[in-house]
C-alpha cells in the first residue's frame, strides 16, 4: 500500500510540521519514491540460507534525505506480506552508518529458482558527482543475517566509470535471472572476479556481456538497457522485458537485434512503454522486488519454488 504521506512523524523528529516546514523539507515528506519496489530490502530464498527460511532486510535508504524515511512503513508491510515466521524472516535495516539500497545492488544466479544460488553483492566506493549509495559493510552484514554461506556470496566492487556515468545503482548496468548474467563491460570494477567465482561455483553459469565499444556506457545507462526484467515465463524462452527507449537508442537496438538473432540465452525481448517511470528515473527493474517463494505454503520448504514479485 502507499505509505502516509506527508510523512509527519518525520517531519516532527525534525522538530517541524508540514504546514510550517522549509519547502524542500516539505517535499522530501512527501516522497512517492518507496514505489521503486527494487529499493524496498534485499531478498535470500529459502535454498541459500542456513534455516531454510526465505530472509528480507528492509534497506535504510540512507544516503538520500527523501528516501531516508521510507523504511519504517515497508517494514511494517514486508512483515505483514511476509508475516509466517515458519517460512519468513524480515530484519530491521541495517543501522544507518552503512548505506543500503536494497535488491537494486543484489543478484542472485542459480541453474533454476528452486536450487541453491549464488548470491553477488555490488558496493560503491566512489564516483564523482554521485556518491556511493552502496556500503560494503551493510551487504556483508546482510549476508550474515541472512545466514548464507561464505563460499557461495560474492562481494563486488562497482566500477567508478559506472558511477560517474550515473550508475548509482548496480541495476542500471547489469542483471541476473537463474544462470545468467546480462553486465554491460564496465559494470563491475573487477569482471574476472565475478566471472571466476560464477564459473567455479555454476556449471550452468552464462556471462552476456556487452561491450562498451558496442555499447557506450551512457547509451546503456539512458535507455536502461539493464534496468530491464529479465525473466524466464512458462514456455522457458528467457525474455527481456525493456523500455521503449532501448528500441530508440541505435547502439542498444543494433546490439538486441544481433543477440536475439544468435543463439545466445536471452531469447526474446518485450519492449513497454514506462516513461512516466522512466522521467523520474526509474524504469522496470525499478518496479521490482523479486521473491522466490513456494506458491503452496502447505507443502514442506524442500519442494519446488517459483519466483514472484512484488512492487
């Protein structure tokens, strides 16, 4: 549900109220940004963790004032949605010295939903004019509440040109559904890194890069080519689900068309019109909360699980 807004307990802990507070004060409590649903926590299924229980971590958004407050009220939502304490695990935020953005800077790959995974978690460490939302602190801190194993959760850096150019998220150049990686060339300040741990770890593992001479890493961020749904629906042809300004940005179009037309993983693509997403910086990914669950709650925690969303 959309939160309370004006959120006027915030603007109380600041010692104001909506009527008497500073303009921009007045517009950051009345954020509409908890609709980008990617932002909401960070999702481990019941296959990767310790007690076989899927784990949510609300993210504390701290970093941007307007999005600092949102987290108190999806808490209070991803407890009730996700309220079965059988199957479920919800975790407060991680404490605000880290920053958290939530699923936007987590992927997840595994040979199918149901199986073991891995999970990679991408920080920040710089970037210009954009500050790095993303501490490797909060996600190491996740992955122990989550309890996952060591050996099958990555920690990867961004890469700074990636940032700079405006990637403050890592969805914005790169995206994973079940053994498949879509990463622009420049998402990761270290590919060899991620493609070695992948490789060791996933028999299955597919790497789709796309190459930054094809691709230039603004025409990749503008038409949010990876801020994209990558999904595999029922007749199991793998789909990319992109904004209509992937059809309009030729280097991104030319390279779909060419991938589509060879046999690589990605075997279909849906293109949507989200601009009004899209004017305000989001576009499909940003809409999403992915979470792998068993659609019958009945049945013990090791059958079959298929992924839904929410958001």
């Amino acid at each position: 549900m959309p939160l309370s807004r004006p959120n006027r307990d915030w603007l109380a802990s600041l010692g104001t109220t909506y009527e008497e507070c500073e303009q921009p004060l007045a517009a950051a409590a009345m954020s509409a940004s908890a609709m980008w649903a990617a932002n909401a926590a960070t999702v481990s299924p019941a296959p990767d963790t310790r007690d076989g229980r899927t784990h949510l971590t609300v993210a504390n958004l701290r970093t941007m004032p307007h999005r600092s407050h949102e987290w108190p009220g999806t808490l209070a939502q991803l407890r009730v949605a996700f309220g079965n304490d059988r199957h479920f695990a919800v975790h407060d935020p991680v404490p605000p010295a880290f920053g958290d953005e939530g699923a936007a800077n987590h992927m997840r790959i595994a040979s199918k939903h149901d199986e073991p995974g891995l999970e990679l978690f991408v920080y920040g460490v710089a970037g210009g004019a954009f500050p790095a939302r993303q501490h490797l602190q909060a996600s190491k801190a996740i992955a122990r509440l989550h309890g996952l194993d060591p050996e099958r959760a990555l920690f990867v850096e961004q890469s700074e040109a990636a940032i700079a150019a405006g990637a403050f998220h890592n969805d914005v150049v790169a995206v994973a559904n079940e053994n498949v990686l879509f990463a622009h060339e420049l998402a990761f300040a270290d590919r060899s890194k991620v493609v070695a741990f992948c490789e060791e770890r996933l028999s299955s593992f597919e790497l789709v890069e796309v190459p930054a001479a094809e691709v230039p890493i603004g025409d990749a961020i503008a038409s949010y080519l990876f801020n994209a749904q990558l999904v595999t629906p029922p007749d199991g042809e793998m789909t990319l689900v992109a904004p209509s300004e992937a059809r309009e940005t030729p280097t991104v179009w030319s390279w779909i068309e060419r991938h589509i037309a060879g046999n690589g993983p990605i075997r279909r693509v849906e293109v949507v019109d989200v601009r009004q997403s899209m004017a305000n910086g989001g576009g499909p990914a940003c809409l999403r909360l992915r979470v792998v669950a068993d659609p019958r709650p009945s049945i013990p925690a090791s059958s079959s699980t298929t992924p839904s969303s929410i958001g």
